[in-house]
C-alpha cells in the first residue's frame, strides 16, 4: 500500500463501527514516567477540545463546544466521576477519554459507552494510548458495568486497532452493517481480530 494515512484521515470513506468486549480480566497497561491520571473538574471543559481539536476531532473551538453541549452539558455533575484525563509532569492535559453511555438512548442493554477518546496530537507516538483506555475502562467497571461499547469510525482507523488489541472485537450487527469498513480496517492494520474479513483494495478505501 503505498499511500500513507494518517491517524485520523478524512481520506478514508468513512463507516460507522461498534466495538464491544466484557470488561472482567481487563489488561493494564502502566503510563510512562513523568503522566498521571486525573478526573475532570470543572472548568476542563477548554482542556478537552483542545486536545480533541489538536486530534482532529474538530475543526474548531465552536465546534468543539456544539459537541461538549450536545454530549455533556446537561451532566457535567457526572463528570469528575467518568472523564479521564492524562497530565504530563508540568500539568497540562494531553489526553482524554470518558466512561459514558449512550446518551442518545438508542442503546437500551445497559452497556458502558468509551466516548471522546483522544491523545493529543503532540504526545502521540508515546505510549498513552493504551494506558488511556485500559483505565478508564476500569473506571467503568468500577461504576458498575460489566460490558463496555466503543463507537468509533474508519477515518479513525488507527484508535481501531488499539481497541481490537485491548480484546475488543466488532459488534456481530455491526459486522455485517459495516462490513465495508472493516474490510478497510483490515486492509489498513491486518489486525488478525479480523481474520474473518477480506481486506478491501485501495479504490474501496479512498474517499471520493
């Protein structure tokens, strides 16, 4: 494949994908030297879209702020006990993740929901990733769920194979759904979670 992509490409066509895994027998992965966790307080709020703008989640502060009040708005009081954050050793907040649901209601089992997982794009590369969400996956299970969903996309294909290497696996519905996706997915990780599916040809992963 000779065309590199980026972690979060809009180059990509673009497929919703569901992951889900039980969150007994978690993996745990330490952060490196020099981070700590830490819970959100309030006034974060411009922490977080910073680092989900610099992760290209968003193209803008306002639009950061659109999904802040579409997700969380109306339950900032849940937060200091469900958005994570990773701080390096001068304070500042360089990535996060949040153990949530879904807020839209569409998800009636119970399921804990990963939402908004994101490192920032000057401390990519360094090992957060998965210590990010190995922990705030045990905050959810802390909270009292026994099953964890994650959505996420294609144009995220990156973030897809750090779920699948935390024991993740698509969603059997999901599977057949976006079984496109995951064929990109496949061909862009050759994660072997994914051995069931084919991987797709560069002319079905280019966006047109």
């Amino acid at each position: 494949m000779n065309i590199k992509f980026d972690n979060h490409d809009s180059r990509i066509k673009y497929y919703e994908l569901m992951l889900e895994r039980d969150l007994a027998h978690l993996p745990c992965f330490p952060l490196p030297d020099g981070y700590r966790f830490v819970f959100y307080q309030p006034g974060d709020c411009g922490s977080w879209i910073e680092i989900e703008k610099s992760a290209k989640e968003f193209t803008s502060y306002e639009q950061g702020k659109d999904a802040w009040s579409k997700y969380y708005g109306a339950n900032e009081a849940m937060l200091p006990q469900r958005m994570v954050f990773i701080e390096n050793e001068d304070g500042r907040k360089v990535a996060t993740a949040t153990a949530y649901y879904d807020v839209f209601g569409r998800d009636t089992s119970g399921d804990g929901w990963l939402h908004w997982v994101a490192v920032h794009r000057e401390y990519q590369g360094k090992g957060l990733s998965k210590p990010l969400v190995s922990h705030t996956l045990d905050v959810m299970r802390r909270l009292g769920y026994a099953h964890a969903k994650i959505p996420t996309q294609t144009t995220s294909w990156v973030a897809c194979k750090v779920y699948l290497d935390l024991g993740f696996w698509p969603i059997p519905q999901n599977a057949i759904n976006s079984r496109k996706g995951w064929e990109i997915v496949k061909a862009l990780t050759g994660h072997p979670a994914l051995d069931s599916f084919s991987p797709a040809g560069m002319e079905e992963i280019l966006a047109r």
